[in-house]
C-alpha cells in the first residue's frame, strides 16, 4: 500500500492528527490492512469543515494515493510561483505585493501564497519533478519551477542593479534553513543565492540562530553575527529572531534586501535604512526602477 507522508517540519506528530490518512492498496487485501494499521495506529483530531471527517481515507489505488500527495505538493510550488511573478511585476508598477494579496485573500476564493526568496524543504522543490517526470504535458508546474528557482539570481540582481557592483561588497546573509524555526537546509535557497553572490564579487557572511558559527564554517561559509559590519544584509530564512531585529542588528548597512517579508519595516525605515524586498520596489532617486520609470514617462510610454 502507498500512504503519502503529509506532515509539516516541526509539527509532525501534531499534523499526524490534524488531517485524513490518506491510503492506496495495490488489491483490496492491502488497502484493508493499510487502513486497518493506521486506524489503531492514530488518533484523528475530529473536524468539522469536511465532507468527510479525519481518519484513513481509501483512494483505491496506490496510483490515486501518490498521485494525491504529487498534486498537492505541486499545487504550493505552482502558488508561490505565481505569487512569485506577481511580486516581480510589482516591482515594475511600484506597487506593494503584500497589501494586494492581503486584498485578493480577503474573499474565499482566492488563496495566494506570500512570495519569498527561494523555495526549499523535503517536498515543495522535489514532487513537482517527480510529477512532470511522468506526465510531459505538465506545463504550469514546469512554469512555476523555472519561477522559483530563479528567484535567488532575481535578488542578486535587484540588489546589483542598486548598487551598481558587488564587487568587494560585504553581504550578510541571514539563515540558510529553509523555512523558519526548522534546523533543516534540504534545497535551501540559500546555498545558490551565496554562490550568486560570491560569483558577482561579493563578500558574504552567514548568519543562521539555529547553527553555530562552527556549524556554518562547515558549509563552507564565514560566519556573521548580528551587529557585524556589512554593506549589505539579505534576509533569506523567516526566522522568529529576524522579526525581531533592530538597525543595531543589521549593522552599518547601507541597504537590507527582505526576501521574506519579515523585518520591521517600517521601524527600519524610520532609522534611515533602505530596504528592498519582493513587491517592495525600491522608488529612490538612484535606483534602477526610477530610472526606468523616468525614461518611460519621458518617452511617453503607457505602464
């Protein structure tokens, strides 16, 4: 029998409750001591919400049951890619991404996803490919796929085309977990994203509240810690401590690129900082975005 694995890191056996057991038998004999296993095995938070309620759920086949977890999985990766392109179109119509997906979420039929620097972890970066590895005509998730991943190469442009050249730039980067509160770096984003940099000159450090300084010196990177001197601070990972970081945090640096939408920015820009993020176009005078937006209203042309 096949019985995807639908739990979150961090809250496995929480999740183990909280949803239906979802099963598939390869004849009717295995699906029987499949559900049969997992029925005395868990015990099924009740709820409401649903046509049926929690517990073990018999798809039919084993082919139904992974297909299930294949399309769900691929479901979020599609969302965060298109949550993604829309972040990147807002960055052209200076627009912020967050109070429009806050707007389009506020009636049930809209469920966009935040965008983010990159997108890691066990399931959302991997069932995607196993999907398309079977079916050629998956073309929206090959979409979002390409999205995603070029996501880190977007941020490191964002942040050249600000500054002009990375070149000797001090860069902090902030977590190489990828998602917040999970000691984890499976598909992390944030191992392309320091390789971008370091290939555009840059000089990087690393900072992660849930590694150690020795721990990071084993990937390969140098340490940071908050306080430290940099040009630049990208925040990657949406840690809880980010959420809490002041300017002193942050350092000397000229600019703070929030991949994940988690600083206070609104404290951060009282204090002088320039912050950029996603959906979060940066409208200073000397900013690619304003420059392009000066020759468009020069030239006439229609945004």
């Amino acid at each position: 029998a096949f019985s995807p694995e639908r739990v979150y890191s961090g809250r496995i056996f929480s999740d183990l409750r909280r949803y239906p057991k979802l099963v598939g038998g390869v004849d009717p004999a295995s699906a029987e001591a499949a559900t049969a296993f997992y029925e005395k095995a868990l015990q099924f938070e009740p709820r409401g919400d649903l046509a049926r309620p929690n517990g073990v759920w018999d798809l039919g086949s084993s082919e139904a049951a992974e297909l299930a977890k294949l399309a769900e999985t691929t479901y979020r990766d599609v969302n965060i890619g298109f949550a993604n392109e829309l972040a990147r179109y807002a960055d052209e119509l200076h627009v912020d991404i967050a109070s429009v997906i806050d707007a389009c979420n506020s009636q049930p039929f809209s469920h966009i996803l935040r965008p983010g620097i990159s997108v890691g972890g066990h399931c959302i970066p991997v069932y995607p490919e196993l999907y398309m590895s079977t079916n050629p005509l998956a073309e929206i998730p090959r979409a979002a796929r390409r999205t995603n991943l070029a996501m880190p190469g977007y941020v490191v442009d964002r942040l050249e085309q600000s500054l002009g050249n990375l070149r000797g730039v001090a860069v902090a980067v902030l977590g190489i977990a990828y998602r917040g509160g999970v000691r984890e770096t499976a598909f992390s984003g944030a191992f392309p994203l320091i390789e971008m940099l370091t290939d555009r000159g840059a000089i990087v450090g690393v900072h992660d509240p849930l590694y150690t300084a020795c721990e990071i010196e084993g990937y390969g990177f140098a340490p940071w810690r908050p306080g430290d001197a940099a040009d630049v601070v990208v925040v990657h990972t949406d840690h809880a401590e980010y959420r809490l970081f002041c300017r002193e945090d942050l350092g000397d640096a000229d600019v703070v690129f929030d991949g994940r939408g988690v600083l206070n920015r609104a404290g951060l820009e009282a204090e002088g900082m320039k912050l950029l993020g996603l959906g979060i176009p940066d409208v200073s005078s000397g900013s690619i975005d304003s420059q392009v937006s000066r020759q468009n209203s020069s030239s006439g042309a229609r945004r």
